[in-house]
C-alpha cells in the first residue's frame, strides 16, 4: 500500500536485493550485526560508568546531607570538565576510522597521538584552574559554609580525577575508530565495579580495618580505579595501533 506513493517508493524500503530477494528497509542483517558488535559495548561502556556514579550518590546519600550536597557539586563539575575531551574522543575516532579505511595506519596512529595530547594539556590546564579557584567555584553552587568547605576539598580530588577522566575518554573513543570497543568495556566493568567500587565502600564506611573517610574515600577510590582504566586503555590503544594484523582483524 505504501510503496505506492512516490517518496516511499524513494527509500527503497521495498528494493529487491540480488543476494536475498525482497527485503524490508533493505535490511542486511549481517551488517546489522557488525554495528550492534561495535555499537553494544560502547553503550555497556557508558552504563557501567553512569552506574556506579548513580550507586555512589546513593552511597554518599547515607553519610548526610553535607556530604551528598558536596559530591553532587564535584559531581557536576566532572561532568562539565569531561565534555570536550569526550567530543575530542569522538572526533578522533572518526578521524582515525577514515585513515583506517584508507590504509593509512601511519596516519590514524598521529590522530591518536595528537588527540593524546591535546586531551592531556586541556586536562592539566583544567587542574590547574580547578586547584586555583576552588573556592570561588564552591560558593556559586552553594552559600552554607559546611557545604562549600567541603566541596572546595572534593575538588582538589577532582583535579587530580578529571586527569585520568578526560584522557580516557579521549583515548576510548580514538579506540573506537579502530573498532575496538570490547576491550574498554572490559576494563570499566573491572576497573569500575570490580575494584573502585569495592574500595571506595571500605574507605568511605571504614570497612575491613580501613580508617573511615567519608565521601573522600569514595572519590579516592574512583581516582584509583580510573587510573587504572585509564592506563589500560591507553596501553591498549598503543598497542593496537602498531598491530596491523589486529587492526584487520577488528575491521572485519
């Protein structure tokens, strides 16, 4: 019925396909597969992280409203600081997929490295900015004295964790460009889950002999295990670049 209107007609939702005859939509589900290889893990990968923060606000949550009122400050302020490693992240995976494409190795692994190097100066510029003016920042989220003090200290923590955070966001999605997306999915759910997680709750609640940190310990053990992350993905990443033989092999 629809196919008899000129701009359905246009889609080719009907087309015959000389492999398999009429399809709808001219569905190759082989190809559907390929994206839903690369595609799911990504999307995993970004679960897992979401996650555990959504886990430790409702963690931090039990230890007052002070301390969850500053963890959502130094909470948002990652996440403000995280969004434009993360358009470079994809930005260069693009950029890396073409030259993939193109057979230029030489030329996708220079887009890593200069990713690498922008995300790492704009992630020290933005310590540094942090350290400088954590104060003032703590005061336009919040005016009670209790809050701001303790957020102004959840800062210096964040600036040594944006490090690692934005540098790994970078490094991932210049990963992705290579079509490699499993194996960061690997290291968030270990390095997230498996071990900040765990270690965050031992400090942060003073279990098995550890002192009782409160909300500090949480985001210690966040910057650990993203250290953590963060190296293995970037290791991961040099290495795939060098590697032609698994670079065909995971464009395939």
């Amino acid at each position: 019925m629809l196919s008899r209107f000129r701009y359905f007609r246009e889609t080719g939702l009907w087309r015959r396909s000389p492999r398999r005859g009429r399809t709808f939509a001219g569905l190759d589900f082989r190809e559907i597969g390929r994206i839903l290889r690369i595609g799911l893990p990504i999307g995993l990968t970004s679960f897992v992280g979401m996650g555990l923060f959504a886990i430790v606000g409702f963690l931090v949550g039990s230890l007052g409203v002070v301390p969850l009122a500053a963890h959502s400050i130094a909470t948002h302020l990652n996440w403000a600081t995280f969004v434009l490693p993360m358009s470079l992240g994809a930005a260069a995976g693009i950029r890396i997929g073409f030259r993939v494409g193109a057979g230029d190795h030489d030329g996708a692994a220079a887009v890593a490295r200069v990713a690498f190097v922008i995300a790492l100066c704009y992630a020290l510029t933005v310590s540094i900015t942090l350290v400088l003016v954590r104060d003032g920042i703590a005061a336009v989220y919040s005016g009670d004295v209790a809050v701001t003090e303790l957020a102004a200290a959840l800062i210096l923590i964040i600036a040594v964790y944006q490090v690692f955070d934005d540098v790994q966001g970078t490094l991932a999605g210049a990963l992705r460009g290579y079509k490699d997306t499993r194996a960061p999915m690997v290291y968030s759910l270990v390095g997230y889950w498996c071990f900040a997680l765990p270690l965050g709750m031992a400090l942060g609640f003073g279990w098995w002999r550890f002192p009782e940190m409160g909300v500090y310990g949480f985001w210690a053990a966040l910057s650990v295990g993203l250290a953590a992350v963060s190296t293995a993905v970037g290791l991961r990443l040099y290495h795939t670049s060098r590697k032609p033989e698994r670079i065909a092999r995971l464009a395939r």
